[in-house]
C-alpha cells in the first residue's frame, strides 16, 4: 500500500482514478508515433491523517524535467501577471541593490526578469537544461539543478541567505515534498526573510471539476490546511494568503520562519472554509469522483454531435492539462483533428497518447474549423482575444472544464 510522501500516512482512499495516462508533456515527434508509449496511472488518493491529495512517483523528476517543454514567456498574461507580483513584493519587502531574490523553477526567466529590470540581484533554479538558456538571455543568472536541502545549503554559501524566495507552481511537482520545505526554511533570512509560493488550491480543483490539472508532473494537491501542517514540520509559518484567479483558482501564500510577522486573518479566515467545504471529509471526494465522470460524458456528447453535423473541429493550445483530458475522456483526430500552440517547440509534434498534430497558430486560418475548443481553458480571456479574427468564418470556441461551454455566450 503506497504512504503519504508528507507524514507517513498509509493512503487506502481514493480521490478519482483517471485510468491510464502517458506523461504529459512528452510530445512525440513523427518518427516516435509507431513506438511503444509507456503510460502510467493517474490514481490520485488521499491521506486522512494529514489530507494531503497526491499521487505515487511513477517516473523520476529527471525524466519529466530536465528537457521540458513549457515556457513560461509565450503567454502574455502570465509575465503580465510576474510583472505586477514583483512590483508589488518590491514595495512590501522594500527590496533593493542590497536585497536578494531567489527563483525556485524559475523557468525561461519570466518572472525574475523584472527584479533584474529593477537592479535587483537573483538567482533562478530551473532543472530543465533547454529552457534554462532563455532565462539566462533575460541576464537571469540560473542553475539547472533541482532544489532541495543540499543546494539550498550551496547557494547560501555561496551567495548568502535570501530576502524572498518565489516557488510558483513547483509546490506540486516536487515528488520529496519535506525535502523541498526544508530547502525553503533553510535559504530564507530568518528575521525578515520570506518565501512566496503559488499552486492550484484543492478547494477550487475539486468545486471546479478540473480533473484536468491531475497529471503525473503534478504529484501533489493542496489546501492551506495540509500546507499549513508541512510548512510547520520545517519551523516555517504561512502569515498571509492571497487567492489569486491563475490556473483556474490558486493560492499565494506567504511564509516565514515561524513568529517573524503575525499572521493575517485571511489564514484563519480561509481555514475555517476549507473546513466548511468539506477538504478534511471522505465525503466530499467522492462527490468529485462523480462529477468528473458527468463531465467526461458531457464533453464527448458534445464533440460527437459537433461532428455528426459535419462540424470541422479543432483545438488551441497543447497544455499539460489538455493531454489529461483528451487521454481520459478518449479523444482522438476522429473527434479533434488538430491543435495549434504559440510555443515552436510543438510544432510539427503530435500530443501523447492521442497523436493529435500540433501546428503553428496560422494554421487555423487556412483550414478554418467551425468549432475550436480552447485547452488551456484558464487563460480563455486571453486566448479569446487572440483568436477574435476567427469570428470573419463564423467560427466558436468552447471550454470544457467545468462543462462545456461557449466562451462569451
């Protein structure tokens, strides 16, 4: 029986069981579509002991990370969004020349890119080898090393202890989860120090029906509750929460070493709804488990009938989340004939699992398809407005999480 990776826990209840999934980010190239794919379980349980929602390791983060395919820097929205976060952080911690920012999967440099622009100096941690020359072309120093205690230790000997360290969307994909923390705790400046971390909070995953963001990358989900308990594990204290609309409903949290700044009444404030909705319940697990099946069978009704009048569809974007869903709901070129995604290096590449081909937005244009269903559902504003030329053709985009709808009907 698999243990919970925080407290130990044996883990004998499930969440949802999504079936058999490949790695969703290994986008194949023409020449690998004859091949063998593996394909691993997107089994996600629950530990009662403590609450955390995980899923087993499968696959080394080595085999995930080190070449991965996501940049940060292709949606506008989101460097708009690291933007405002790093002017806003500025100002609280009155950052300057002297302070010291640290990046933990820092990615193609999106984010530290504007401390840098504000004469700031950091450093970037981001395992991937191909994306981390990006971010070094922003001037964003960066090692491609994964974090954990043992660096933590070499970068505060080697550049000292850190006045903020920003961990966005990394909380998930950290398989030895009290490593990680540990790593936090012991590059933070105690006194002052502070450590800003952003995911995808459990309690909008399960109200938002977005079984999509489960994948095998992402080996944990959380409430404030279960990040609360680990943090504490490793001296660390959460002193303010802010819920943020990215990826569908996240959560920033500010932690410090514990006792350093009192904490805000939006913790308590959202521990008691976490509690109220249900998050340290059986029961509200297995309402979701239905839920994501009722989706499934919505969304491939639709697409079915889409094509039995002769509607030519196709998909935007080629996101983690995207590779889930048409895995799970079993959806293939006879239902989805094609994405498209802003990102080169996908193109002329086929998603996993259901070979759907991955062209250059300009594609879309020369086949004009009536319906287009927009995968990266959680930057639909933003998609919308680049994709506004299709309506010349009559084309209309859908969204399929929560269910399947028109966007802007």
């Amino acid at each position: 029986m698999p243990a919970c990776r925080f407290c130990g826990a044996p883990l004998q209840h499930t969440v949802v069981d999504l079936g058999m999934s490949p790695l969703c980010e290994s986008y194949l190239r023409a020449d690998q579509l004859d091949a063998m794919e593996p394909f691993f379980p997107l089994h996600v349980r629950v530990c009662t002991a403590c609450w955390l929602v995980q899923l087993p390791e499968y696959v080394p983060p080595e085999e995930i990370f080190r070449e991965y395919a996501y940049f940060s820097a292709y949606s506008d929205s989101w460097v708009e969004h690291a933007r405002r976060y790093a002017v806003a952080m500025v100002d609280r911690l009155e950052l300057g020349r002297g302070s010291f920012v640290v990046e933990v999967a820092s990615n193609d440099g999106y984010l530290l890119q504007h401390f840098v622009h504000a004469g700031i100096p950091v450093l970037g941690i981001e395992p991937a080898r191909n994306v981390a020359p990006a971010a070094e072309a922003r001037g964003v120093p960066t090692l491609t090393e994964f974090f954990g205690h043992d660096l933590a230790r070499k970068v505060v000997d080697g550049h000292g202890l850190a006045d903020l360290v920003v961990a966005n969307n990394v909380l998930a994909q950290v398989p030895d989860l009290n490593d990680f923390v540990a790593g936090l705790a012991a590059l933070v400046e105690p006194r002052t120090g502070v450590a800003t971390l952003e995911f995808p909070h459990l309690l909008q995953l399960v109200d938002g029906h977005q079984f999509d963001t489960i994948y095998h990358e992402h080996f944990s989900y959380f409430s404030l509750l279960t990040v609360d308990q680990v943090f504490a594990a490793h001296g660390l204290e959460v002193f303010d929460v802010e819920e943020i609309p990215t990826h569908g409903g996240s959560l920033r949290v500010h932690a410090s070493h514990a006792g350093a700044y009192d904490v805000a009444g939006a913790v308590l404030d959202l521990h008691e709804r976490e509690r109220a909705a249900g998050v340290t319940s059986l029961a509200y697990y297995e309402a979701f488990a239905s839920r994501v099946v009722e989706t499934k069978h919505r969304l491939v009704e639709f697409l079915v009938e889409q094509r039995r009048v002769g509607r030519r569809l196709a998909g935007y974007g080629a996101p983690g989340k995207g590779n889930t869903l048409l895995n799970y709901c079993g959806i293939r070129t006879d239902l989805l004939e094609f994405t498209v995604d802003r990102n080169p290096y996908k193109h002329g590449r086929y998603l996993p699992g259901t070979h759907i081909p991955i062209h250059h937005p300009d594609h879309l244009a020369e086949v004009r398809p009536d319906v287009i269903l927009v995968l990266p559902w959680n930057l639909r504003d933003e998609i919308a407005a680049q994709l506004a030329y299709t309506r010349q053709w009559g084309a209309r985009l859908y969204v399929p999480i929560p269910t399947v709808r028109e966007v802007g009907a």
